[in-house]
C-alpha cells in the first residue's frame, strides 16, 4: 500500500471554493487507489473544513519553520508527498527531499498565482497585463517550486501553454488536470426555463477575483435592472465581510445572500449565472457548477479561459475591457439569455456537451495515476532529465531552508 503526504496550504472546504473542491477530489482519488492518504496544514481550523475522517483520510497538524516536522515525516515516511500550491513546497520541501528522499513530489498548483498576481496588478492600474507584471517575484518563486518536483498539476490548458511557451518549463514536469466530473452523477434533468427565475453568482469574498466581481456587478446590475424590473440578483459566498453585506439592497434587488447551504440547489433555481471576472487564473468552479446544474451563464475570457477549449460556451462570453461599453455588453448579453428559452436550452445542452467531453472524472483520474505510476517506475531517470530542478535544489539555492533553520533556532 502506498502511502501518501498532502501538505495543505488550508484545510480543504469543497462547499466554499473551487480549490476546496479539486482538493477533495484529488485526495478521494489517491483514496480509490487503495492507498494509505493523510493530510497536515499549518492552517487554522475553519468552520467549513471537510471531515476528513469521514473520507477515510488522516490529519495532522504541522507547525512551519520547525524541526517538529523531521520527525513527523520521517516517522511516517510517505512515497507520495503533494504540495498544495509553491508556499508549502517552499517550506516543506526541502525536508521532505532531507527525510524521504525517494518520495515522489508532486506539486498541485490550484492555478499559477504568479499570473493571478500580474492581472490582478494590470486592473489596479487600470491597464493590460505586461510581461513586466508576469515576470515577478511570485513567479520566480512559483516556477522554481514547479522546477524542483517531479510532476505538477496544472487545473487550465491555458496555463499549461503559458508554462511550456513562456516560462520553458518541460512538459514532462507537468499534468493537466482540470476539475474532475463524476459523469454517472450529472442530473439527467433539472428545473426548467419558467420554473427557474432570477441571476445568480457565487464565490468565496476572501478571493480577490471574487470580491472585483460583485463590485463589477454594482455597475451591471442597475443595466440589467433598467430592462428586467422584476428581476433579482442573489450573491452567495462564504465569509461576506461588512463591505459586502452593506451592498445589500432589497429596493433594487441586489441582494447578498451569504453562504449557501448547497450550492447546487441555489444554482438550480437561477435561471442564469453572472460571473463577471476581470482577472484571475486556473478555472472557475461556479461555472463548473453551473453546468451541472444545466444553469446557462453569462462570463468573460478571462472566466471562461481554460475551460472550454473549441466548444461553444454555454452562454455567453463578454469581452468586458476598462470601459463602461463592456458594463452594457454584459448587462445586454445577460437579458437577451434571460429572456429566450430556446437558446436558454441549446446553452444547457452545451454545457453537459462541454462536461462530457472535458470533465471526464475517471478518464482524468487514470491519466493522473498512470503518470504518478510511470514516474514512479523511473524517479532517478525523470530527475536526471531535470537539471534545472536539481540546480534549484542545490545547497547554494536554499535560501528558504537556512531562513526557516535561523528562525527554529531563534525560537528554541
């Protein structure tokens, strides 16, 4: 039996974000294996965290910048360790190399923060992304951690190109894996057009994307509103801060609504989906969802990147820009779906198109086993090949290692 280390940068929340949700599904696929699978976090507990042990799967927690973890790992001497996302690889990676050297690393990106953190400067500064704003230090920092594991899952087509052209990385070194869909369980049918009424949104309001959005839709939906009088915008999320629930407004229909018991259910019940995002990275799981639950959406490239390939989008997707041009199209775009059932169901026959020919659960999965499983077979041959990682993992390199040894030290 193997035995398998996840080192978390949370604890997983499926029912809160998207990266909750991949989490989950990649440890119940270790699970499936039959293998041995354990997760540690440095993380605070939340009052969303999955039961872990209800899955089957072990938990500890982790202390960062102390020797504590020597012992722990050697003791448990994982041949699996996956780090969840480059900050945990850049703590815990080198004592994992120290202890258990012939454990297989693998890192699982989420998505490429160094190319969230570009967009997210460019729209501060009310401009386009520049190779300057991707070139950071985030991203130096993050291509290095790629570098120095033997395989990392990348959740978008879009940033496993932007890897391989841009920053050079082999593509031996990486896997595509986007969410995976558990097809036997799709709904074979859901509320209709006239019985579904309403937009929708959901996401996390601690992720900044997320935040930008419903500040977005502040603009849309007083648009949308001048068309569809009776219409209501509900905005689900988990940990809606003060600024957020002040934005509720019975009188215009803008209302949050919080944290959603199932997301599924309420996004059943919209008739369609608004995801406004202006920048980010990876894929959106409340697109995900929303094809489903057969709910049509309304999004941007930027929300749609990585996700569809050359298959029509279930929807529409509005190219939004700086300007209030891209307000109105979206705005236009949302009412015109809104309002014609026929193409309101040819978007819900393209969405479990696009889930049927993407989102393959078990076809992704035995990709990702195949691959941890070939590379297994082969660690000494697959990290020759890598001398760029092997390089970054040279003692010259290892300015995180001597920092986090300085601090134990200094805190004994």
């Amino acid at each position: 039996m193997k035995k398998v280390l996840v080192i978390g940068y949370v604890w997983p929340e499926p029912n809160s974000s998207a990266a909750g949700s991949h989490m989950l599904s990649i440890l119940q696929l270790y699970k499936q294996q039959g293998w041995q699978v354990e997760f540690a976090t440095p993380a605070q507990r939340t009052e969303h965290m999955i039961d872990l042990a209800a899955e089957g799967i072990s938990s500890q927690s982790i202390v960062l910048n102390c020797d504590s973890f020597d012992s722990y790992i050697a003791q448990y001497a994982p041949d699996i360790v996956m780090f969840d996302r480059f900050m945990m690889e850049e703590q815990f990676g080198w004592r994992v190399e120290k202890h258990c050297p012939n454990a297989l690393r693998i890192l699982d990106t989420e998505d490429l923060q160094c190319l969230r953190h570009a967009r997210h400067q460019a729209h501060k500064a009310n401009r386009e992304m520049t190779t300057a704003d991707l070139f950071s230090d985030i991203a130096k920092r993050e291509i290095a951690a790629i570098l120095r594991c033997d395989l990392s899952l990348i959740i978008s087509d879009f940033e496993m190109q932007l890897l391989q052209d841009t920053f050079k990385v082999d593509a031996h070194l990486l896997q595509h894996l986007p969410f995976m869909v558990d097809l036997a369980q799709l709904p074979t049918q859901t509320l209709g057009f006239n019985e579904r009424q309403h937009f929708m949104t959901i996401g996390n309001f601690r992720h900044a994307p997320n935040w930008d959005a419903v500040l977005y839709l502040q603009q849309i939906w007083p648009l949308i509103r001048q068309q569809l009088p009776e219409a209501e915008l509900h905005i689900y999320g988990s940990y809606p801060p003060p600024k957020a629930t002040a934005l509720h407004n019975p009188k215009t229909g803008f209302l949050i609504k919080g944290w959603a018991d199932d997301a599924f259910v309420v996004m059943e019940q919209a008739r369609v989906c608004l995801a406004p995002l202006r920048f980010g990275a990876g894929i959106k799981g409340k697109l995900l969802d929303a094809m489903i639950m057969q709910t049509p959406s309304i999004t941007t490239t930027i929300g749609s990147e990585g996700m569809h390939g050359e298959l029509t989008w279930p929807g529409a997707i509005v190219e939004v820009g700086m300007d209030a041009e891209g307000a109105q199209a979206f705005a236009d775009a949302a009412v015109a779906l809104y309002q014609d059932e026929v193409r309101w169901q040819q978007a819900q026959r393209q969405g479990t198109a696009l889930l049927k020919q993407r989102y393959d659960g078990e076809q992704l999965g035995e990709q990702l086993i195949n691959r941890i499983t070939e590379i297994a077979g082969q660690l000494d041959a697959h990290r020759l090949a890598n001398f760029t990682g092997s390089m970054l993992r040279h003692h010259s390199m290892m300015s995180t290692k001597y920092m986090s040894q300085w601090i134990a030290a200094k805190n004994a």
